[in-house]
C-alpha cells in the first residue's frame, strides 16, 4: 500500500504524505477545500446542506439574525484536537472560511451565537454537529491487478453465475436471484454486462450474446401492451416476487406499506430510459431491428408523457397512468437515452424533449442543488432529506462532453464535482457511525445517499468514470490521481479469487448477500474504460 496519507491537523505544514506527486496533490485539495459549494442566502437561495452530516468543502449553515445582535461569534469545537477554533462575522450564515484549513478531520459542534456591541451574548443563533472530512491526500494503495484484467475477472463472474447461465435455457429470470424483482434495472445489467463480456473474451462471445439476446427479449415481451397507459414502458417491479423479499432491508418494507397500491402496479420513471439504452447497445452489436424499434417505442411514451414544465413525475400507477408521488424525476438519464436516439440514429424530433428536459433542470436542482436520490428500494423524500450524487454527476459529464469550448459549462460541471465528492467520497478516515463500523470500510470509497449512507461499489465507478472525463477536458492531473486512487480501491476490494465485484466495500464483509449484478456491470465498465483511456494516452 502506498501511505500517501493526508492527516488534516491544522494546516498546510502538516500536510506532508511521502513523495512530491502526493503534497502537490494533498496541498491543492487543501486548498480547494476553501471553495464553497452553492451556499444558500436566506430569503434568496436554499441551503441545501440542512441534513448534511460531514463536508470537505468550508460550508454555511442557515442560522436565523439574534435581536440586538452587533455581529456573531463562531465556535467550532473540535473533538479532534479538543480546541476551540473561533472568528467572528457580521452574519451568522457566514461561511466558515475563517478556521476552515485549521480543523483536523472529525468531529465538529459549532454554535453560533449573537454577540452585543460590548461583546455580550444576547443569544444562540444556532448550533450544528457535523463531521470535517479529510481532503484528497493522494493515491491511497497500489492496484492489486491491471484495471482491464479486473474488468474482465468481474464480467467472467457474473457469466459464469447460475441465474445467467438460465438465460441460455429459459425465457424467464431465475428467481433464486432475488433481485430479479426489479427487472428494469436487473435485466438491463445482464444485457449490458454480457454485450461487455463477449467483446472481451472471444472464446465465450457467442454464448454471452446470447444470454444478453434472451434477456433483451424477455424485457421487450414483459413491457406494457400498446394502448395501455404506459405503453411499451418495462415493469420496474415484479410485484409476486418484491413481496416476497426477506432480506432486502426496511426500505423495501417501508416502500409497500406506504403505499395505496401494490408495488406490482407501480412504474418508476428514470428505469424505462435505462432499458432503452441497453436496447440500443443490443441493436449496434447484433444488428437486431427490434431492439432498435423498442428504444424507439419507449422514447415515444416519454414524449408523450413529458409534462408541461420539462420533466416527468418519478412514481406512476401502470393501470392508469396518474402519479403517486408529487416528487418529480430529475431526467439526466431520460436525456442522455433521447440524445443517443438523436445523435446516433438522427431521430431529430426528440431534441424538443431533451430541451425542455434541461430547462427544468436548470431551472429546478441546478439552481437550489435539491439532488434528490432516486431508488427504486427507497421512497420518495421530502426536500433535500435524501440527497444523492447519480444525477450530479451525469449532468457534470454531460456538461464536459458537451461544453469542451465553453468555460461556463466547465465551470458549472465542476461545481457539480465538488458537491459530489463533499457529499459522497471519503478519503480517508471515515466518520463515525452508531450502526456502522466505518473503520471496517475500505477506503477510498464513495457512499451512495443519505438514507444509506454506506460505501457502494457502483457508486466508486461513477466517480472513476466522472474524474477521467473531467482530466481528458481539463487536464487537471489531480481528477486523473482520484480516478486512480479509486480504481485501485476497486482492485482490493474485488475478490481476487472469483474476480467477484462486491456490492458493499468492507475489509471485513458483514452485509455481503448475492451483491447487485447492476453495481458489477457499472464497475466493469468503469474499469474497461479508464483502462482503455489509459492505454489510448501512455505517451502522453
């Protein structure tokens, strides 16, 4: 393992890990964590951060004016180093730029209180308990194995697993696999994870298409009947089989009981866009009309379901089409699948949509970074009490892909960046959790939401995938180390044995169960491209 290790203790003195790559490194994170993320204004722009435990960035919190207050001391005190760090600001939703770099990574109680022109407390402004997380500090271990070699090793796993090796024989999934209770975004990993997996290993190619061709068709033939109120759209749940679960967590539970209809009558949005795109990749590797024509089937319904202000409502009810929730889809994926459908196939009528998609976007998160987490197995939430990091960073790609030219849409995608890797990765040196033991977690890592705030292998894979895209248009070598640091992550945690991606990163794997075959596919091709991206730019 490499020690590259960042202890934030003060100030930039101390941070000093082995080799000149890594202070650079550790000495720029440091800095950029003075770099607020959207801080909210009252009565002028939200915070978001309201139900936000830790932050890498400096934040600001929303603590209300003191009557008789001539400006407002700030107490920060830390458990790390058992100090009071203080300032003073005339505002009491002043920005803790003050003794930012001099917390040590822990824990934190501020209170913020009003202080009278002699310097007398005229009462408590607010109060917070949060954790200061540790900066990037540089590449954390070694790759226990070339990143295209562990790519190969976990699709190899999941071809060689019973339930898809079922697929070759039967037209139905293998319900031993629980998880095939949420076809849409199961079965589209089988396809996609199997279309990666033939081009990989020759010697297995023929029967891995087949097993993506069978799913694929399996999905095309579950999907609601023309003329119905969702037509062509694929169920996002089987209801017989959801409500059969034991041991998918309270939140699947919580979910039915909740609502007035069963899950089996319930439709989530975002999923249909997912199983279109693995329509899409069936179509440019076999050649298969149909698949083709079923992508196009489901962008037709969006279009037809796209509602007057841009985006579409998260929850619907199969059998009439009304919403369930009043929650509202953030549609960075229903964009990126009718983008596809433009670009690649000229279908040019759906740019209308992915217009209008966008207004909404920003107009609505982009502006008040209301992010919500959107999950099949977790319910709609109220604002900002569930936040997530999957539609951040789609939109931050989407912007350096598309703004290579434009410095705003760059500058934007980076905000995004940094609000993700506040949020969602740890370094090092995780916070502590009562039902978790965090020094059991393998980091680097990144965590998946606030209601499961837990180290997720797909969720790394979203940040190798976004840290790559962000150094090839910047250039910024500090994206390119954190895309490493998470791909050699990604290496230890991976089984060495099975080649096995699982679902869960900890040492010491209590919460292990069959491991979710979309996360795996989302790790290979994390894997597969930054490989390939390396290799395209070794002699650079």
């Amino acid at each position: 393992m490499l020690a590259a290790f960042c202890l934030l203790s003060g100030s930039l003195d101390q941070c000093k890990p082995p080799g000149p790559p890594a202070v650079d490194f550790c000495q720029q994170s440091l800095e950029e964590s003075l770099i607020p993320i959207r801080p909210g204004i009252p009565g002028e722009s939200p915070f978001w951060n309201g139900y936000a435990i830790r932050f890498i960035n400096v934040p600001a919190f929303d603590f209300k004016t003191v009557e008789g207050a001539a400006h407002y001391r700030f107490t920060a005190a830390s458990e790390r180093d058992s100090m009071d760090h203080v300032f003073t600001a005339d505002k009491p939703w002043n920005l803790l730029f003050p003794i930012w770099k001099e917390l040590p990574a822990g824990m934190v109680n501020l209170t913020v209180e009003g202080m009278d022109g002699n310097d007398q407390v005229v009462g408590v402004s607010g109060t917070r308990r949060f954790y200061r997380a540790a900066v990037f500090g540089g590449i954390y271990h070694s790759p226990e194995r070339d990143y295209r070699e562990s790519a190969l090793m976990g699709l190899q796993w999941l071809f060689r697993q019973q339930h898809y090796q079922r697929w070759l024989t039967e037209s139905s999934p293998d319900t031993n696999y629980y998880l095939y209770c949420y076809p849409s975004k199961i079965i589209g990993a089988v396809v996609n994870s199997m279309l990666m997996y033939a081009a990989l290993n020759p010697a297995d190619s023929a029967t891995a298409m087949k097993i993506a061709i069978n799913a694929g068709k399996y999905l095309v033939n579950a999907s609601e009947p023309a003329g119905s109120p969702l037509p062509f759209f694929p169920p996002t749940y089987d209801g017989d089989l959801a409500e059969q679960i034991k041991t998918a967590g309270v939140s699947d539970r919580e979910y039915a009981k909740r609502k007035t209809i069963e899950i089996r009558d319930q439709l989530m949005i975002i999923y249909p866009a997912d199983v279109g795109e693995a329509y899409l990749n069936l179509y440019e590797h076999t050649g298969i009309a149909a698949f083709l024509e079923a992508a196009i089937r489901i962008a037709d319904t969006y279009a037809i379901l796209q509602l007057e202000n841009g985006t579409w409502y998260l929850t619907l009810n199969i059998h009439t089409g009304e919403h369930i929730d009043p929650n509202l889809c953030i549609p960075t994926g229903i964009i990126h699948f009718l983008d596809r459908l433009i670009k690649d196939h000229g279908l040019q009528k759906y740019m209308i949509n992915t217009e209008k998609a966008m207004n909404w976007i920003m107009d609505n998160p982009l502006k008040n970074f209301y992010w919500e987490g959107q999950f099949e197995d977790v319910p709609p939430s109220l604002a900002f009490r569930n936040l997530s990091k999957g539609h951040v960073l789609s939109l931050a790609c989407h912007f350096l892909q598309e703004g290579k030219n434009n410095p705003e849409k760059i500058e934007t995608a980076e905000e995004l960046i940094r609000f993700g890797e506040d949020q969602f990765i740890i370094w090092e040196q995780p916070f502590p959790e009562e039902d978790e033991n965090t020094d059991n977690w393998i980091t680097p890592c990144a965590l998946e939401q606030y209601v499961y705030y837990v180290p997720i292998d797909a969720s790394a894979a979203r940040f190798i995938e976004t840290f790559r895209i962000a150094y090839e248009v910047t250039g910024k070598e500090l994206y390119l180390a954190k895309a490493r640091s998470l791909a050699n992550s990604m290496t230890v945690a991976q089984d060495p044995v099975t080649g096995e991606y699982p679902t869960y990163w900890e040492y010491e794997r209590k919460h292990q169960l069959d491991g979710w075959i979309n996360c795996a596919t989302a790790d290979a091709r994390a894997m597969l491209e930054f490989a390939d991206f390396l290799e395209k730019h070794k002699n650079d």
